[in-house]
C-alpha cells in the first residue's frame, strides 16, 4: 500500500509549478532481468520519473547505493 506524504513535496521544477498529485513515499517496482556477464540474464531495476526530480536527484547527478539487510539505499554522491 502506498504511504502518502503531501507536505513532503508540494511543488515540482524549477519554476515551482504545483503537483497534480500527492507524493507517494513509497514506491513498487519488479525485479526484471537483462542480459549481462557470459550472456547470463542478471537482475535488473529501473527506476524513472519526476519523482526523482522532485527528490533532487537530477540527470547526471552521481549516486551511491548502500546494501544492507534486504535494503537498497539509493543516496547523491557528494563527488561531482
């Protein structure tokens, strides 16, 4: 289920347009698979949207993904 957070973001771009809708804080996806090591299908997300815009990670911006107990914890690097 879905968990609505509506003060977290209010507003979206640079210009501050409102949002049509609430900001999900949680988010589904499925694990799919690509095609990777010695023709090996390996497990694959892809994560897109202006949601991660809204969140400030912006294209070309580097990040860190921390893995820890089942948990994947995606932070900005502070490397540009």
């Amino acid at each position: 289920m879905y968990k609505y957070d509506v003060d977290f973001v209010k507003t979206r771009g640079a210009d501050k347009t409102p949002r049509k809708r609430p900001f999900k804080a949680e988010r589904n996806l499925t694990v799919s698979s690509v095609g990777g090591y010695n023709n090996k299908e390996v497990p694959a997300l892809r994560i897109n949207g202006m949601w991660l815009d809204d969140l400030g990670f912006h294209t070309g911006d580097k990040v860190t993904i921390h893995c820890e107990n089942g948990k994947l914890v995606i932070e900005k690097s502070e490397d540009k």
